[in-house]
C-alpha cells in the first residue's frame, strides 16, 4: 500500500495554477492538502472552498486557523458548510479537517490579538466547537469563550453531527501535550528535525495517556518543505536557503523548535524582518549553512527529497504534508505519487 501524502499550499503559486495542482494531485493519488492560514496572505476557508469545488475525493485541512480571528461558533458554522459542500469521500470521512493554531508574535499582537494564555483559550476553543459540531444546543462559560444556548441551526438539509476531526498546529511542548489529550491529531510544524519529532511524538503520547488513548488514536500529519529539483538541485539548495532564513527571522516558534544555532538566528534576524520580502530572504540565504537545511527539510534531487521524507515518517508521521518551494509543483506530486518508503 502506497504512503498517505499530501501537499501544503501558502502563496507562492497564482492560485489558479494551485487548482490546477490539486486536480492534479487527486488523479496521482495524494490524500488530502493542507491550506496556510497563519499570515495575512490568503484566506484559508475561501481556498479549501474553492479546491472542494474542483475536487471529489481529496480532503482539505486548514494549516492552521489562528483562534482567535472568529469566533469559535463562527468556525464550527464555518466548517459545517464546507462540510456540506465537499460531502464525504468514498470511505464515509469527513472531507474537511479543522486545524486551529495560536498564532505568533509579532503579526498577533500588531492586529490587536491578546495571545494571553494560549493552553486555557486553545481547549476551551476545541471543548466548544467540538460540542456545536453534534448540532445540539450549547451553553459554555469559559474564561475566552462564552456561549448562551447557541447551536448550528440549519433549518433545511442535513441536522445530523459533523463528523469533523480536530488538529492542532502545536509546536511548544505544552501544547503538544494538550494536543495528545484533546483531539484527533497534531499538525506537526516543518523547519524542524527528525529528532525534533520523535521527541514531540512522545510529547503527544504523554497527552493522549491522560485520557487513556494510545499514539495509534493521534493522526500526526507533518508540513515539510520540499525543494526539489532534478535539473537545478543547487538552485533548489538556495531556495530551502531562502525559506530557512524568513522562518528563523520572523516566527520565533519555529526558530526555538529549528535547533539552529542563537547566533546564526541573530545574524538573520538583522536582515529578515516581518513582513519580510522574497529580496530579503534570497539576501539572508547566503548565512544559511547546506547542513542546516538537509537537516530540515527535503532538499535536492527527487532521490534525495524521498529519502529526507522517509526518514520524517521513521520518526513518527503519518502523513508528509509537501510544502513545495519550486515554481513547479507538478515534479514533487511525480516523485510521491504511489510512493512506498
């Protein structure tokens, strides 16, 4: 049986040429993508909208939704109706998946989020949606969330539950734990090391055992850069180059998670701010030793890329989800389409 895969889709492509892509991909087999929703670039619900609209069978995550830009009955509504619009696949799931995040500094507090106690307003989220997705009438006094006999109330079509599974995009360790214990899978960061995951994995399990479940009831879905190219690999190495330095400059999250060295990160830092530029990542490339990225992503040749990925899933995931960094996504859906590590 050929590995689960997926792709990861920010806003590197024109989006019509992404639609392309994930046409693509379902016709080469890949399970599902994943949709960024963690900058002020595009909008994680009108994409998955419009790639449901093109597809059958594919499933669609948000990588991931910040909680604290709607309003946990806004997004439980949210999700109902693209779950309404993609249906289920041929296997009776979900088409949709609800990956929530707590976003990062600095972009959260520059719109005026309050990130206060991220743990206590994460849970209290996913306890919230999680109940308005069975369609009853819910009532919840939190410390972030508050709801008066509030439920979904569609008045015409389907009133059953939404079957809709919960991720987290959890990097930290506590928040990894909390993933573990409250829901039905983790939306593992890239830009980290395999040793990073193993050690997050067990992170997860420590979670999932307050509840008595096991690893095997955690889905564990990773984003991993994918710059691949066997015409240009040194060009792909640059571009890798470019996208370590943007994340140890500008998300602080993924910089701690990354292992890269403090001084490295300062010397980047000076260069790559946010927003940052295409110009101002290709400048800080140069800093970025090659080690650092084959330590962190799939890079080079196809051969190469799958090898990397395989050593990701040895540690512990179960779904690569391919963040493609060349302008040409359809050669990194060719080197996993039917792939078995």
């Amino acid at each position: 049986m050929s590995q689960r895969m997926a792709l990861y889709l920010q806003d590197k492509h024109p989006i019509s040429y992404e639609i392309e892509m994930v046409k693509y991909a379902e016709e080469k087999g890949f399970s599902e993508i994943w949709q960024a929703d963690t900058r002020l670039a595009r909008d994680c619900v009108v994409m998955m909208s419009a790639f449901l609209a093109e597809t059958t069978t594919l499933r669609f995550g948000s990588g991931v939704l910040p909680i604290y830009t709607r309003n946990p009955a806004v997004i439980a509504a949210t999700w109902s109706t693209m779950w309404e619009l993609g249906g289920l696949t041929p296997q009776g799931e979900s088409r949709v998946m609800l990956g929530l995040g707590a976003w990062w500094e600095p972009i959260a507090s520059r719109v005026g989020a309050d990130r206060r106690k991220p743990l206590t307003a994460m849970r209290e989220n996913i306890e919230a949606i999680r109940q308005l997705f069975t369609m009853e009438e819910v009532s919840y006094d939190g410390e972030f969330v508050q709801l008066d006999r509030v439920k979904l109330d569609v008045a015409f079509g389907d009133t059953g539950p939404r079957d809709i599974p919960i991720y987290i995009g959890a990097t930290g360790p506590k928040m990894l734990e909390l993933t573990g214990e409250i829901c039905d899978g983790i939306v593992l960061n890239y830009v980290v090391s395999t040793d990073y995951i193993r050690e997050a994995v067990d992170l997860v399990v420590a979670g999932a055992a307050k509840v008595d479940k096991t690893i095997a009831d955690i889905d564990r879905p990773e984003l991993l850069v994918c710059s691949l190219s066997d015409d240009d690999p040194d060009e792909a190495m640059l571009t890798g180059k470019s996208l370590v330095a943007y994340y140890l400059g500008t998300e602080p999250h993924i910089m701690k998670a990354s292992g890269a060295d403090p001084d490295l990160v300062e010397r980047v830092k000076e260069i790559v701010g946010w927003p940052a530029t295409e110009a101002d990542y290709r400048k800080a490339a140069h800093l970025i030793p090659d080690e650092l990225v084959r330590k962190l992503m799939a890079v080079g040749t196809a051969d190469q890329c799958r090898e990397k990925v395989a050593e990701y899933i040895d540690a512990g995931v179960t779904c690569p989800i391919l963040f493609p960094m060349m302008d040409d996504i359809k050669p990194v859906i060719d080197a996993f389409a039917d792939w078995t590590p």
